[in-house]
C-alpha cells in the first residue's frame, strides 16, 4: 500500500485478529502521523514503568478492588492524571502520546492508559463504550463494577452508569445491556478516531478529517457513513474522480439512504465538472 510510514504501521497492527491488536501501538501510530518524530518505543517503555511501579504496590491480597485501588492511587494521586475538562475538544486528548505526556486527557484515551497498565500486571480489562462516556471493567465473568478513567477512576456500578447516561442527555434514560457491553479493540480505535473526525470537522480543518476517515475505513472497509463522508471530503478539496467513485459506491449500496437526494445532485454536479 502506498501509505506514509506511520500509515503503514498502523495499518499492520490492525490487519491481524481484533485480539492480536496491540492497543498502544496502534493508538501510538495514529499519533506519528500528527507528531512525526514521535518514537514509540519511549511511550511503550513508559507504560512499562507505570506498571513496573504498580507491580511494586500491590498487596499482598489481590482481590479486584484492591488492585483497581491502587492503579488509582499511582496514576491519580502520584502521577496526576486528571480528565481534561478546562479544554476538552482539544485534539492533543485524543492523541495517546500526549495524554501520557501531559497527563491529562478524555474518557477514551485516559482509559487506554488505564487499559495498558491494568494489562502489563496481568489484570485484564475491557473497554466498554457507553454512549457519551467511554469506561472500562474487570474482564472476568459477573464483575459487576466499572471504572472511570477520566474521574480519576472512580468506581460505578450499573445504577451509577444509568445515572451518569441520564445527566448527559438531560433526560431519563434507561440503561440497555448494548450501552455497557464491551467493545473489540478495533472500535476502540475507531471511536477515537471518530472523536478527531469530530473535532477536526469542527475546527474546519479538512486535511486531517480526511485523515480520521482514511483510517476509520482501514478499521471499518464497510462503513458506507465514512465512505460518503469521505466522497464529500474528496468534492470540497477537487478531487472530482475520487469524489465521484466514493459516492456512487455510497449510492449503489444503499439507494434509499435518506441523504440519496443529496448525494445525486452532488454527483450531477461531479459529472458536470468531469
């Protein structure tokens, strides 16, 4: 494939089984492409040494709370890892190399933290991908608790997260089994990602949408919502013929789709220009 190098190195760990995938380099190699000089051995040595001081704390019982206790207490209360909530939307919390260097982050990469140091003391974590709020949990049969990396790993139970889903929507909600499942490893990359997408979308900044959308299509080749977006992205930067593929694929796929209006007279308007 004709990718820059950081492309191809994340193409590589995610072109394997979802739970081959290595977590912090893949989520590493996003990050080489914003910060070229990034070395991502220093951050997994890093995330050795968290753990490497974990290790060192743990008592002499190692029942779940205990353990989840003390990751708490090194990462919060030693190294003060704390949820950017002054600057949420800055792009810099969703690259993992500078949530370990500025210690501070959102739910999703403070929990990948979390995730990677839980991971090297061998107590297995999953992510779990509530709407609006990304947590993690023990992965072990019925363990009934979650924790939240962005509020210096506070611990929830089930009530809790209905709670929590119904102050971020303003309104009651009740809790489906689908909003605390965990998630594979490639829609943990995906929803990151998705939140650069966003952030990126907002800030107008088409070059690097597109680049959050290049990759979610790595992760996802289906995903017809990504490939009309990125047809959309190829019209506003001239690229007529990309453009003009994507989105008839998008249309062939799902002719019905609400925007297909939309989406024809934007391709009349390509044909125009060919």
């Amino acid at each position: 494939m004709d990718f820059p190098r950081a492309r191809q190195l994340f193409y590589r760990e995610i072109n394997q089984p979802d739970g081959s995938i290595d977590l912090a380099k893949a989520a590493l190699y996003m990050a080489l492409e914003e910060y070229p000089t990034l070395e991502p051995e220093e951050y997994l040595n890093a995330l050795d040494e968290m753990a490497y001081e974990v290790r060192d704390r743990l008592p002499a019982q190692n029942y779940p709370l205990r353990i989840i206790q003390t990751i708490n207490r090194y990462l919060y209360d030693d190294l003060e890892f704390s949820g950017n909530e002054a600057d949420y939307y800055d792009p810099r919390n969703s690259f993992f190399n500078q949530v370990i260097d500025r210690r501070t982050g959102i739910p999703i990469t403070l929990s990948l933290v979390y995730l990677e140091v839980a991971k090297r003391i061998d107590f297995p974590m999953v992510g779990i991908g509530m709407p609006g709020h990304f947590l993690i949990m023990p992965d072990f049969e019925d363990a009934g608790i979650f924790v939240d990396a962005f509020n210096k790993g506070e611990i929830l139970f089930p009530e809790d997260c209905q709670a929590r889903l119904s102050r971020i929507y303003g309104q009651p909600m009740k809790l489906q089994p689908a909003f605390i499942a965990p998630v594979s490893r490639k829609q943990l990359l995906g929803r990151m990602l998705g939140n650069l997408k966003a952030i990126y979308l907002q800030q107008r900044d088409t070059i690097r949408v597109l680049a959050a959308i290049e990759r979610i299509l790595l992760l996802f080749p289906d995903a017809l919502g990504e490939l009309r977006d990125r047809g959309i992205i190829y019209y506003q930067l001239g690229r007529v013929a990309e453009a003009r593929h994507d989105l008839g694929i998008y249309l062939r796929s799902v002719p019905n789709a609400e925007d297909a209006v939309r989406i024809r007279q934007l391709l009349d308007r390509l044909d125009r220009e060919m």
